[in-house]
C-alpha cells in the first residue's frame, strides 16, 4: 500500500476498531484514536518532507478503477496544495483528540463520528476523482450533525440543522455542476487532472461556474451564506470546532481551487471581480460583526468568516493575473496558518468553558491573573489573527494585501480596514476579559489552569504558528511550484 | 422442460403459496408457517438467480418473455420477500387469527409482480398486475383492529382500482390503435404510431397503474395513509417489493415505445413534471409529519420522484439509473420498516416520538435506523448517494440542469424531516430505557441488509455492471 492511502486508512482503521471496542473501554478507543492520529501525522509529515516541490505537479498518484463502466475511478495523488493540507488536518486531528480526552458522554459515538468526518477531509484533499471528491465532502459534512447535537451546548438543535441544511444546499448546487462538468467534457471519466487538461467551452464554463464556486463557497463561510458558521462554532464541542473551523471550511476553499479555477479557468476569470467582492465584503464584515459579540465562541466563529474572506479573495484575485502568485500562495498558505490558528482559539475557549462554564467575555474581568497559561495560547492565537509578524498568519495576509493592493487598490484599502478592524477585536478581548480588574468569581479556577499533559495539544499548535511564522519558506516552497502550474492557465 | 425452468421463480411461488394455504388449512402453528414461509423465500431467490443465464419465452411465443432483466428483477421481488417473512417472526399488527395468512397473500402477491416484469401482451400484463396487487388489498385488510385495516384497505383499493380502471382504458386504445395485444407487434408499428400523438396519451394512461404503485404524483394519495395504517409487515412489502416491480414494469413499457431514434419527448416532458411534482410535493409534505410511517410515506413519494428521473430520459443510462437505484432503494427502505416493525409491535401507529431513546433501548436497531435513513437522504458510504449520481447524471446526459438542481434541492430540503427522525433516535431521552428484544433472525437480516446497503454504495461496480446487463437485455 503506498502512502497516500496509508493515511486515508489511518482514520478509517480506527473507525472500524472503535465500532469494535465495546462501549465501556473509554480509555481504549481514546488510545485508538490518539494513535491514529499520531500515525496519521507522522505519514503526513512524511508526505511534506518527500513531496518533490522542484518538480510540482501531481505526486504519489494511485488509480485503481471503481466503476469502469463510467469512469469513475479511486484515484488518490497529491500536489503542493494538498499537501500542506493534509498536514494541516493531521495536526488538528491529533490535538483535537487530545483536546476531547476528557470527554465521558457516549465517548464511543463521538469518536466514531470524529474519525468518520477527518476521513472525509482527508479523502477530499487527497481524490483527483470528481466523484470520490464529492463523495468525501458529503462524508466530512454529515458528522456535523450528531457531532453538534449530542456533544454540544446552548442552541445546539438549531445550530447543528442549520449548518447540515446550509451545507448540503451548497452541496445541492454542486450535484448538477459536477456531473454537467463530466458530461460536458465528453472524456466519460471523473479524473480530475485529464478533466483539468480539456478547454470547456467557455459560455459553458461561465455558466456552470458559480455553481461550483458557491456550492463549495458556502462550506467556506462566503458572505452572504456564512450564517451557519458562528451559530455551528459556538454549539459545536471543542475538537468539533477544531476541526470544523480548522479544517472543514478549508474544504470549501479548497474544493473552489481544486475544482472550479483548475477545472474552469474562463469561468473563473469572468466571475472572479464579482465574488472578490463578495469575498471583501466578508472579510470586514466578519471583523465588524465580531467586535459587538459578547460570547468568546461568536467572536471566533466571525473572525473565522473575515479570515476565510482572505482565503476566498486570494484565491479569486489569483485569477485576475496582475499579482496572481502572491495572491495563491498566500491564499493557500492562509488556510493553513488559520486552520492552526483557530484550532488554537477552540481548542483554549473550549478549555476554559469546561472549567468555568462560561462564554461570556465580560464576565470575565482578568483571567490572565487566575489562569496565566490558557490565557497566554489564546494571547498567541488572536495575535496570529491579528496577523502580527513572526506568527504564520503574518505572511498569508501579507502576500494577499500586497495582490489586493496591486490587482485593485481600492479592495486593498478595504481590506486593510479589515485588518484593522480584527485588531480591534482582539484587542477588546484581551482588555475586556483578560486583563481587566480581576472578577473574584474565577478565583476557584487558580487551580485549573492548564497543566501537564493538557499543555501538548496548545504547545504543538502554538509551536506550529511560531515555526512557520519564522520559516514560511518551509510551506512556501511546497506551494509556489504548484501554484506557478495551476497559474499556467491564467497568463 | 425448458418452459418449466424459465417458469421456474413464479412455479415455486406458486407452490409455495399452495403450501402456506394447506398448511393453514391444517392449522399448523404459526412457527411452521413462518418457516415454510421462510423457505419459499429462499426457494424463490434461488429459482430466480438459477435462471438468469436463461432466456426465451416460454408456453406460448411473445406472450411472456424470460431475459436476463426480467431474472434479475425477479430475484430482487423475492428477495424483498423473503426480507419480510424473516421479519414476520411475530406480526402482531395482524390479526392473530390471520397471522398465517399474510405470508400467502405476499407470496400470491410476489407471483404476480415477477409475471409483471415478464409480461408482453396487454392481457397478460393486466392480469399480473392485478394478480399482483389484489393479495396486497387483502393483506392490508388484515390489521388486528377491523376499523383500520378496513379503512386502510378500502382507500388503498379504490385507488388502486382507479389506477388499473385507467391503464385497462389505456390498453383498449393501444390495441385499437395498432391492432394487437402483443407489445412486440405495437413496437414494430412504432414508426407510425409514434408520430400520432394519442399514441403518447396513451402511453401515459397505459403507465397509470405503475404508477399508482410506485406511488407516483398524482397517484399517490394513497401512500401516506396505506403506510400509516397497514400492518407494519405487510407495508414494507408494498415499499420494497411493490416499488421494485413497478419500476421495472415501467422500465419496460418505456422501453418498448421508446427505443433509440423515436422521438418521446412529450411523454418524456409529462413524466418530468410528475417526477419534479412528486418529489416537490412528497418531500414539503413530509416536513410536518409526526408518524413515522406516514413520513415513510411521503418519502417514498419523493421517491418515486427521483426514479422517474432515470426513466424519463428514456435512455438506457436512465433505465439503468432507475433500476440500479430500484434496488438500493428497495433495501434502505427496508432497513427502515424493519425498525418500525420491531418498535411498533404494541402500537398501531408509530409516532416518531416513540423513537425517543432507541440508541440506549436498542443500539443495533438505531443504528440500522440511520444508515436505512442515510441512504434515503442519499448521503455517502449508502447506496443512496451513488444511486442519486447515477440518476442525476443520466438527466444531465440529457441536458436536462435546471431538472437536476430541482432535484438535488429537493433532497437538501427531504435532509431536514429525515435528521429529526435520526434527532429522536439518537438524541431524545426516552421515557424507559428498557431493552428491545430483537430476535436473532431479525438482527442477522438487519445486518445483512445494512451491509448490502453499504456495499451497494463502497463497491457499486458489480450491482452496476448488472443493471447494464440487465437493461442490455431489456432494450435489445
């Protein structure tokens, strides 16, 4: 068996071992999952060092026909792109478990669901087939449901229908886009890459396009569609939204690279000053809907929605030619930096509702007295999403301002508004929850704060933003060649 | 000899009813029926899967025609009956004094759906089609309580009989029309009867009565009430066996009018709106339910919707589409009724409310439950989602988008009433948490089927390649 599918069955093993494992042995399916994951990052990292950025393109391709009758085959190959991505979903996979060690409702279920899901992802990120695509984007989708509706708090019945009903309406837009794409093509296969070779007719191509991009858009937290994104963040369990946030909005994007702009380049040049905007408009509308929000969770859930407009604006300013490298580069290279960061911020709030049950940013007065270190990982992680240097994020929004800037200076402008706007509400966080007059409520927690073990997951997230904060060029590499060939079609 | 083994499938239904008839006669006790019945079952499925390499006509020529599509389909009927009688161990929604009855009208039923799929002549098509369905009006008649067996059957028949009343005046024009019973002799004259329109017309009576069965718009009113109050055993016959033959009786009769080169597109236009009507209708119906057997119903109206799509194109991507998805349909609606049957043993009507609690009363049924309910909402690894693709791609094969879009949206909307089901299995505190004793032979075909759910949808390859095969025949 060769690499890729080797980590495709890391989490798919472990699924079928916790199905095995009675309900009662808690502590083996917590150590099923944790290993799994571990090995599942180690492959990974595996993939990272060995994935030949020189030479770019598709690497580690494995076929093996499915239905041969149309075509659809099990096709599994990596580019720069999906590389990085793939580690990204083993790091929040990894530190999610350990996020949820605690956990001791229906822990089986749970973790069951959980590894469902990171197959999905990892299934998306890993298929050049367009059915198997799809198929592993439902898979990934679907868990959300139980995930929020058992495990989660507040309005977790509302929270979780809406996001499944938004999610698989976007998916409702892609069902006939994707298949009119396979039709239209005439090759009778789903293989992405030979799809990727053949030149659509073009009113085909705008016409079809913006079914991809806002049925994928949607999972991407696009405004205006974004509204399940908060409510699902904040009722969702803590690796839930890890991973949600983390991961699963990174689909969305990725499926608008992988699938629209490779597959429909005229389609996405017609189209990209349209949803650019709409990508604009989310970046500072995220930012200023987040300064109002009095529950730490919603906060987050919104500057999740202003940082993947970033995300989607790169990838649509990508298009435009003027600044395009810069613009992809950084887009991807944002998905990652954001999928740590707010695996990071999930992974801290959810530590501290646990302990302190509640959300609510006021109440908390000065925390960062009575628990110094989960404190100091969340400092670390809004100061990533306030982009400051020497934290991952600093270089994808950089790389994404400087194209907005040169491809429509007027955009650039606003975005930087968005900028400062995030800094506001980071800012207003810190001040109002952590260094204001100490609330003697939170006294009880002194004792709380993380330690030990509970340290790993943050340490390995903090460590991941630091390293690539100081070392973009260790992702950057990996992305531009694949880049420079996916912009091949736009010069 | 040779007409007797391609006769075979039917002949051992037949006997086997026979059996099931003196057995009761006799009054054996109900284990003893329930194993013949269970025997006749398997017998049925091996007769028909023994005969799939056969082909001919057997008795008298281009009255009844054996080919791979016709096997293939027959073994899926007996299939669907063998599923219920291994869920019948305990019919308690039947009258106890009918318990051994229901097995032989199913069986009865079963016979007449496998002549259906083998039909070539108007006569012989009506015969087994009504052969096939009055066993099931009877059946239904069966409930423990006479009040609502009588009013489920009395509005599932005269429904029924409306339908077949309509296809019987279908049949007349077509053999005013072309002068022949025989649907070999109507498709040669095809050349000049296709350009007529009333030829169309007629079709579409003449397709009346399938679609009453498949409960198709606007022949579906029955369906939310006959699931609601039939006996729990008897309407997962109706939703899984029932659909399948309807299926490919349609597939055949579009098949015959519609080969390759002659031009449909009315009657294909008429069927789109009645797939997009019932899929519409079905699915908005359903959002307000709160019997889960009616709900069934209603989904099994949108259903009927998303195969229409496969057999509308006309095409042999759709029929196959259709087929394949006939099958995989069959089954997770299957898994479904199977939980209704074990949680609704006391009650005559299943509220989804009395779901509450079941993945602690009843783990394994829970979780049957769920995979029955992904494959309906058409979510991966089921069968639901690549049978979708499948359909989805044949209309778009067509050009057919906007169609596509209709029905893609509708099952987005169908997600929201079939979550609240999986909601009230999984996460509703029940009101006891004593166990469900579910038999053994119950869990193993819970099991069965659950993988074959699975596999349909992880390695479709096979189940595809001979619905090709089958629909290879059907249009050669």
């Amino acid at each position: 068996m060769q690499l890729l599918s080797e980590i495709l069955l890391c989490p798919v093993g472990a699924l079928v071992l916790v199905l095995l494992i009675p309900a009662r042995a808690v502590q083996a399916i917590r150590w099923v999952c944790a290993l799994s994951a571990l090995m599942a990052g180690v492959l990974s990292v595996q993939l990272w060092r060995t994935y030949d950025a020189a030479a770019g393109g598709f690497q580690f391709v494995e076929i093996i026909p499915w239905v041969e009758e149309v075509g659809i085959s099990y096709h599994l190959a990596v580019d720069g792109f999906s590389t990085i991505l793939v580690m990204l979903t083993s790091i929040v996979f990894f530190t999610g478990v350990l996020t949820m060690w605690d956990l001791e409702i229906r822990v089986k279920e749970f973790f069951a669901f959980m590894l469902l899901l990171v197959t999905g992802v990892y299934g998306v990120f890993l298929s050049q087939d367009l059915f198997f695509f799809f198929l592993f984007y439902e898979v990934a989708v679907v868990p959300m449901y139980p995930l929020i509706l058992i495990w989660g708090s507040g309005n977790r019945e509302y929270a979780a229908m809406k996001l499944v009903l938004f999610l698989l309406a976007g998916s409702a837009l892609l069902f006939p886009a994707l298949l009119a794409i396979y039709h239209a093509s005439g090759l009778g296969t789903f293989n992405m890459i030979l799809l990727a070779q053949k030149a659509f007719d073009p009113d085909f191509q705008i016409f079809v396009y913006p079914f991809v991009f806002l049925g994928f858009g949607v999972l991407a937290g696009l405004f205006p569609f974004h509204g399940w994104s908060p409510t699902g963040h904040v009722a969702a369990p803590s690796a839930v939204s890890m991973l949600h946030a983390g991961v699963l909005m990174k689909l969305g994007a990725y499926g608008i690279l992988a699938v629209g702009i490779r597959l429909l380049p005229v389609g996405a040049v017609y189209w990209a000053p349209t949803f650019a905007t709409l990508a604009a408009i989310g970046v500072v509308y995220g930012a200023f809907v987040a300064i109002r929000q009095t529950d730490f969770k919603f906060v987050i859930g919104f500057s999740s929605v202003s940082h993947m407009g970033i995300v989607v604006l790169g990838l649509n300013l990508a298009v435009l030619g003027k600044a395009g490298q810069d613009a992809l580069n950084g887009a991807v290279f944002q998905m990652f930096a954001h999928g740590i960061m707010t695996a990071l911020f999930f992974s801290t709030v959810g530590f501290i509702y646990d302990r302190a049950h509640s959300k609510t940013i006021a109440d908390f007065g000065g925390l960062g007295s009575q628990m110094p270190r989960a404190v100091s990982v969340f400092i670390v992680a809004g100061l990533c999403g306030a982009g400051v240097p020497g934290l991952a994020s600093f270089w994808a929004e950089l790389l994404v301002f400087l194209a907005a800037l040169k491809t429509y200076p007027a955009l650039g402008v606003v975005i930087i508004v968005g900028l400062v706007l995030t800094a506001i509400y980071v800012i207003r966080v810190f001040s109002q929850a952590f260094f204001g007059p100490v609330n003697d409520k939170w006294d009880d927690l002194r004792g709380l704060d993380l330690k030990g073990w509970q340290i790993l997951p943050r340490a390995i997230l903090v460590a991941v933003l630091v390293y690539f904060g100081f070392f973009p060029s260790a992702l950057l590499d990996v992305i531009d060649g694949t880049t420079s060939t996916v912009l091949t079609s736009f010069r | 000899m040779s007409d007797i083994a391609l006769f075979l499938p039917e002949t051992v239904c037949l006997l086997g009813a026979l059996v099931l008839f003196c057995a009761q006669v006799f009054g054996a006790r109900y284990g003893v029926v329930w194993g013949l019945a269970l025997l006749s079952g398997v017998a049925a499925v091996v007769a028909s899967v023994w005969t799939w390499p056969l082909a001919g006509e057997p008795f008298f020529p281009g009255v009844y025609r054996v080919d791979f599509f016709s096997q293939f389909v027959k073994a899926i009927i007996a299939g669907g009956f063998l599923f219920v009688a291994a869920i019948s161990g305990r019919p308690q929604t039947v009258r106890s004094d009918a318990w051994a009855e229901m097995p032989m009208f199913l069986l009865l039923a079963t016979t007449g759906m496998m002549m259906l799929t083998s039909a070539m002549e108007l006569v012989t098509l009506y015969i087994s089609m009504e052969l096939a369905a009055y066993p099931i009006y009877i059946a239904v008649a069966l409930h423990r309580s006479r009040s609502i067996g009588g009013e489920s059957s009395t509005k599932y028949m005269l429904q029924g009989m409306v339908a077949s009343a309509i296809t019987l005046y279908g049949l007349s024009f077509l053999f005013g029309l072309s002068g022949s019973t025989y649907l070999g002799t109507i498709s040669s004259q095809l050349g000049t009867l296709a350009t007529q329109p009333l030829f169309w017309l007629v079709v579409l009576l003449v397709l009346a009565g399938f679609l009453f069965k498949l409960a198709a718009f606007p022949f579906h009113f029955w369906a939310p009430d006959t699931y609601q109050t039939a006996p729990h055993e008897v309407v997962t016959f109706v939703a899984t066996a029932s659909k399948v033959a309807a299926i490919a009786v349609l597939c055949r009769v579009v098949a015959l009018v519609a080969p390759a080169g002659v031009d449909a597109a009315m009657a294909s236009r008429v069927l789109m709106w009645m797939s997009v009507a019932a899929m519409t209708l079905g699915n908005l119906a359903a959002l307000r339910q709160g019997d889960l057997k009616r709900l069934l119903g209603y989904s099994a109206v949108a259903h009927a919707g998303y195969v229409l799509i496969g057999i509308q194109t006309m095409t042999g991507a759709g029929l196959t589409a259709a087929l394949f998805y006939a099958l995989g349909y069959a089954a997770m609606s299957a898994l479904c009724f199977l939980v209704v049957v074990e949680i609704g043993r006391d009650e005559d009507l299943v509220s989804i409310e009395s779901l509450a609690g079941l993945h602690q009363r009843a783990p394994l049924l829970a979780a049957t439950l769920l995979i029955g309910l992904f494959g309906l909402i058409g979510l991966p690894p089921t069968v639901g989602f690549i049978g979708k693709w499948f359909l989805f791609s044949a209309a778009i094969e067509q050009g057919q988008f906007v169609f596509v879009l209709v029905a893609a949206i509708n099952s987005a909307v169908a997600l929201y009433y079939y979550l609240l089901v999986i909601r009230q299995a999984y996460f509703a505190e029940g009101t006891s948490d004593e166990p469900i004793h579910t038999g053994v032979v119950t869990l193993a075909v819970a099991g069965g089927t659950t993988g074959f759910v699975i596999a349909m949808g992880v390695v479709p390859g096979w189940f595809w390649a001979r619905s090709v095969e089958a629909v290879a025949a059907l249009m050669g």
